[in-house]
C-alpha cells in the first residue's frame, strides 16, 4: 500500500475515528496529520476538550504513522502531558516517528488548536507485528 491508500484504508475502516470525528489527513514515511472538530459531545463537565477525545486524537495521528511502514503497528505504550485547555475549534495531531527499529518503534505526537498553540504532547511506542494490511475489498 502506499501512503494515500494507508490513508483511506484508516479513514474507511476506523469505526471509532469516525464516530469521534477523527480524519486522518495526510501519511508519510514514519508521519502523519489527523484532525478533529470540536463539538459539544468532545467536552468535559468544564467544557473544555475531555482528555480521552484527545488522547483518541493522539492517536489516531500515532497509529497512522506507525502503520505507514506497511505492516501492521499497534500501540504498546503511550504517555501524554496535557499543556493548555483545547476549547473549540478544529485541533490537530501530528505525529512523527523518533526512534525507529526493527520491532519497536518510538514516535511524538503533538496538538495544535486552530490558532496553532500545542496544547497536548504525547510519547508512545508501537509493536510492528510484521503481519500485512487486511485486504481491501472493492
């Protein structure tokens, strides 16, 4: 699969990305982007963004970017620093791989609300199971 087609794949198939409002944006070699949209059903009693629709966001950008190597990648530890409130607007994730390897990869993970201030930053290491992408069916 190349990068596009890892992209739609994600976007096609993530049943809870969907339902979060999640879309990944762009892929590339160990990166990708992934937005979100902030609606009431993301905040907390506080009305700020819930730190689980964040994380979900993390996330999914981290996942994108470990799976842009072909074989699939899940996630086997992630830590999170949340810096500032997200209060509306469109948040997004960008993730990038840090320390690659051959079965354990580490990767950062920022968000940025709209006016581009980071307001969470995220670790995590994924497991590369060396399995391949089920197919697509047409």
């Amino acid at each position: 699969m190349d990068y596009e087609e890892i992209k739609d794949f994600i976007n096609e198939r993530d049943a809870f990305c969907t339902h979060m409002g999640i879309e990944i944006v762009e892929v590339g070699k160990g990166r990708a982007t992934a937005h979100m949209q902030v609606g009431p059903q993301h905040l907390n009693c506080f009305g700020i963004v819930h730190a689980g629709a964040l994380f979900s966001l993390a996330d999914a950008a981290f996942g994108a970017a470990a799976n842009s190597h072909g074989p699939q990648s899940l996630a086997v530890n992630v830590t999170a620093a949340f810096v500032k409130p997200g209060l509306e607007g469109r948040l997004t994730a960008t993730a990038h791989e840090v320390a690659p390897g051959n079965k354990l990869s580490t990767y950062a993970i920022e968000i940025a609300d709209a006016a581009g201030k980071i307001i969470a930053a995220f670790q995590g290491t994924a497991y590369q199971r060396k399995a391949p992408f089920p197919p697509v069916s047409s």
